[in-house]
C-alpha cells in the first residue's frame, strides 16, 4: 500500500478515535474523490479540528460537496484549504451554500480549482451572508468582469473580509471599476491582489481614484496587467495625499522611466508607504536614477524592487550613491539588470558604507571576475547584511574564493546563494572551508554548479563540524551515488539541518537508501526534495513513509527565544500579580531554550 495511503488512514484513525488533533494536513494525499468520505466522516464529529489541508488531492466537485457538509456541521473549524482540486463552478457553489449557515471559518483557499465566472460570483453572494470570513484565496480559476462588478456590490454589504487574492483571473478594466468603486466606501479590507488581471490603464485609474477616498487598504498588488505611464501618473498623484497604503506591487508592466519619475516625486512626500515593487517594467536608468533621489529623503519605504528594468551601471551608481546615505531601506532587489562590474563596484561601495540595508538581490547581472572580488571585500567588513542573492553571476570556481574568505570572517550574513555559477567542486571545497569556521550562515544555495562527488564529500565534512548551517540546497549537480552516501553521512551528526535539497543528482536507490536510513536517525530533518533522481518506487514509498510518520523537533533559534519571552512580558505583565512577573526572567529563559517545536516533514519526489 502506498504511504500516502498509511498516512491519511492512520490521521482517520486518530480522529474517529476522537483524539484532539487541532491541524489535520494532508494536502498532497492521492485521496481522490474515492478517499474523501473516509475523512469527512469524521471530521464531522470531531470537534477538536481546527485547521484543515486538502490541497492537491483530486477532490473535483464531488469531494467539494462531501467538505461542504462539514462546513454545514463544523462548529470548530476555522481554516480550510482546498487548492488545486477542481472543484469547478459545482464544487464553489456547494461551499457557497455551506458558507450561508457556518459562522466559524474564518480563512478558505480555494485557489487554482478551475472555478468559472459563474461559480465565482456565487461565493460572493455567499459573503453577502457570511459574517466570519476575513480572508478568501480565489487566484488562478476563471473570474471575469461579471464576478468583479458581483464583488463589488458584496464588498458594499460585506464588513469582515479583510484580505482578498483574486489574482490570476480574467478581471479586465469593467470589473477592477467595479471593486474600486465599492472599495471607496468599504472600511474593512485591508489586502487586495489583483496581479495578472488585465485591467490595463483605465482600471489602474480607478484604483487610483478609490485610494484617494479609502483609509483602510495597506496592500494593494497590481502587477502584470498591461499598465503604462498614465496609470502610473494617476497612481502617483494619490499616493502624494494617500498615507494609509503600505505595499504598492506594480510589477511586469509598462512603466517606462516617465512613470518611474511620477512614482520618485511621490516618494519625496509619501509617508506611509513600506514596499514598492517595480520589477520587469521599463524604466531604465534614468528611472533608476530618480528613484534614487528619491531614496535620499524618503525616510518609509523599506522594500524596493527595480529588477529586470535595464538600469545598467548608471542606475547600480544612483541607488548606491542613495544607499550610503539612505537610513531605512532594508531590502533592495536589482536582478538582472546588466550592471556588470562596473555596477558590482558601486554595489560593493554602498555595502561597506550602509548601516541598514539587509537583503540584497544582485543575481543575473554578470558580474564576472571584478565584480565579486569588490563585494566580497565588501561582505568581509559589513556587519548588517543578512541575505545576499548572487546567483547566475559567472562568479567561476576561481572568484568564489574570494567570497568564502569573506565568510570566514563576517559575522551577520545568514542566507547566501550562489546557483548558476559554475563553481564547481573547487568552489564547493572553498565554501567548505568556510562553513568550518562561520556561525551565522543558516542557508547556502549551490544550485547548478556542477558539483560532483568530491564537492559533495568536502561540504559533508564541513556538515560534521558546522552547527549553525539549517538548509543547504544541492539540486541541479552531480553527486550521485559516492555523494549521496557523504551527505547521508553529515545527515546521521548534524542536528541543526532542517532543509536538504538534492534534486537531479543522479542518485541511485543505493544512494537514496543511505539517505533514508540516516533520516531514520535523525531528529532534525523535516524537508527532503529527491526530485528527478528516478528512484524506484519501493524506495519512494520508504523514504515517503519515514518522513510522514515521525516529526522534526527543531529547538526554538536564540532570537525567537529572546522574543517569545518579551512577548509573555508585554502581553502577560500587565497584572502585577501575574505568574510571569513572580518568575525570575533567567528561570523563564532557561524553560523556553529548553523547548522544542515538533513540526511535520515533507519529502519531494
């Protein structure tokens, strides 16, 4: 029998047992519409559950019906996710006569389900009625103009929806004036996405015109729907007054540098805005470079997003010469944009002179031999950033020295990835060496390198002795079997990796093998990807069944431990008399560093 099958019977057996089990996640399951009786059952009866998983388990209309009859029942559940189970237009509207008399779900992803116009526009009737429901996935089905206009009128009457996903639909511009227009005096959604839409122009417009009435939406998302310049003037225009918005998403659209420039200028006024998202318009330098004036003043927005804009190195220039002098920025995005080494030179110089910035995505600019060398001697001496994106530079087994010295001695990067570089096995034992040493790194991409077993072998030996390292992705090379075996071996020591991702490698079922009798002993580990290693299916289904049947217990990271202990304080420490203020803070801190959280493992194939 297949250990999907065991899993999901063995979940049925707990709940009929009535055990309280308050999260039941079996998304991915072959259930079928055959299985899906079997668990409804009882969840019908159980009344501990409060979250529910069915994602991708090829429910079609009939499980959609079967999972409305416990919505009908439920009085516990609060959570229910569906997607990718095309339940077309019948299965959304026996949810939607459900959703008419349950009063406690509060959260439904129903996305990718192949749900049409018709069936859309009848869960927004629903929410006319429905008063728990603060938050609807409904991206990636069929939605159209008639749905918008329908949403529109329930987003008059509705007050307890709060974050809305309709992207990926067939919503043009009639449809968008439809929500905007509701959206003007609705005080309760505070999230809408509408990417990859085709609102064009005209909607964008009346997104613009609702934002200068709306007070309540902070995240509003808008890329790939065919807008250009005038959309981009009409939106910049509000957000000079708007102050509420927070998240702006503008990606893949047409915004040439004439709209980049409205968009500064707002900028040098706006207030409240957090996140700007501009990645794969047109904006080039000279869009580049007045957003970047902008950055000099503007003292909110934290997130930026300029890739795939053909900035080159004179954009790379403008927004370094900002971040040397920019405070509050903490990630910026510039892929792809062939800055060259010229570019990396000034990205390097903003690197070693900002005091905030923790995020940097340089990946596919090729930086080649110079421009790795000028970040790396930057990297050596920055003590703030904390994820650096390199992939797909041309950084070569040579270069990468340079980067693994930098690691040796910087003490704050945490994530690192350097896919697509070519590095080879040399670069693997460069980076080896490294990781020997560091104490901060937590997760190391090496994505397509053309890594092979030596490479492998060395980054095992490091895995022996690193105890800080929590994912390592390998996918894409070539360590096979004598690779596999090594990784296995770091597997059965290590106890602070949690994420290993080894897929195309040419593993055998030796390899694979060794892998799953080191997951058997241990305790860390809770995501596994063997994905295209074409295992056979008995060593699928026991690598499957190890990984579904025990948890990962992970112990609480220092910086969780600290908060978690400041939140009991602020949250519990109002009352003089409360348990939390009798206690000695250390005794606290010694309960939680003692703790562990069990979570669930997941293995890919």
């Amino acid at each position: 029998m297949c250990s999907r099958h065991e899993h999901v019977q063995a979940v049925v057996a707990r709940l009929n047992a009535g055990e309280h089990i308050a999260e039941v996640k079996l998304g991915g399951s072959l259930i079928g519409k055959t299985g899906i009786a079997d668990v409804v059952k009882p969840l019908k009866e159980n009344t501990h559950v409060r979250h529910v998983d069915l994602a991708s388990n090829g429910l079609n209309e009939f499980g959609a019906t079967q999972i409305a009859q416990v919505l009908k029942l439920s009085n516990g559940l609060r959570s229910l996710t569906l997607d990718d189970n095309s339940i077309k237009s019948a299965g959304a509207e026996e949810l939607a006569k459900a959703l008419h008399v349950n009063s406690h779900l509060h959260t439904l992803h129903l996305s990718c389900n192949r749900i049409d116009d018709a069936g859309c526009r009848r869960m927004a009737q629903a929410l006319t009625v429905n008063k728990t429901v603060h938050t609807l996935y409904l991206d990636r089905n069929n939605a159209g103009d008639e749905f918008g206009l329908e949403m529109g009128k329930t987003m008059l009457i509705n007050k307890t929806l709060r974050m809305l996903d309709l992207a990926d639909n067939d919503i043009q511009a009639t449809g968008a004036i439809g929500l905007a227009k509701a959206l003007c005096n609705n005080g309760t959604l505070t999230c809408l996405n509408l990417s990859r839409n085709n609102m064009g122009n005209e909607g964008a417009c009346e997104m613009a015109r609702m934002l200068k009435e709306n007070t309540t939406l902070q995240h509003l998302a808008m890329s790939w729907n065919t807008i250009s310049d005038p959309g981009a003037h009409d939106l910049a225009n509000v957000l000079k007054e708007n102050n509420t918005l927070e998240v702006l998403d503008m990606a893949d659209n047409r915004i040439s540098s004439a709209g980049a420039t409205h968009l500064a200028r707002a900028l040098d006024v706006n207030c409240g805005m957090k996140a700007l998202m501009l990645s794969g318009n047109g904006i080039a330098g000279p869009g580049a470079q007045e957003i970047a004036l902008a950055l000099h003043t503007n003292d909110t927005l934290e997130d930026l997003q300029v890739a795939w804009n053909c900035i080159v190195e004179h954009g790379a220039k403008a927004l370094a010469d900002a971040l040397c002098v920019n405070t509050r920025l903490t990630s910026l995005d510039m892929s792809a944009n062939g800055i060259g080494k010229e570019g990396a030179s000034h990205v390097a110089r903003a690197i070693a002179n900002n005091s905030t910035l923790k995020a940097l995505h340089v990946h596919g600019n090729v930086l080649k031999e110079d421009g790795p060398k000028h970040i790396a001697r930057a990297l050596a001496t920055n003590n703030v950033l904390e994820l650096l994106d390199l992939d797909g530079n041309e950084i070569g087994q040579n270069n990468i020295k340079d980067i693994a010295d930098a690691l040796k001695v910087n003490c704050c990067l945490q994530t690192l990835k350097v896919a697509r570089n070519k590095i080879n096995d040399v670069g693997a034992w460069e980076l080896a060496e490294a990781l020997k040493v560091n104490r901060t790194l937590t997760c190391l991409d090496l994505t397509r390198n053309n890594i092979e077993e030596v490479g492998a072998t060395e980054l095992h030996e490091a895995m022996h002795v690193n105890n800080t390292l929590r994912e390592l992705h390998l996918s894409y090379n070539k360590i096979k079997e004598t690779g596999a075996a090594a990784v296995a071996s770091a597997i059965g020591v290590n106890t602070t990796l949690h994420t290993l991702k080894l897929a195309d490698n040419d593993i055998s079922d030796q390899g694979a093998l060794r892998i799953a009798e080191a997951l058997a002993r241990n305790s860390t580990m809770h995501t596994v990807d063997l994905l295209g290693n074409q295992l056979s299916k008995k060593v699928e289904d026991m690598l499957d069944k190890i990984m579904r049947t025990s948890c990962a217990y992970v112990t609480i990271p220092s910086e969780f431990q600290v908060a978690l202990c400041m939140g009991l304080h602020a949250r519990l420490g109002e009352d003089a008399n409360c348990w939390i203020r009798i206690l000695d803070e250390s005794l606290v801190m010694m309960v939680i560093e003692s703790s562990t959280v069990a979570a669930s493992r997941r293995f890919h194939f």
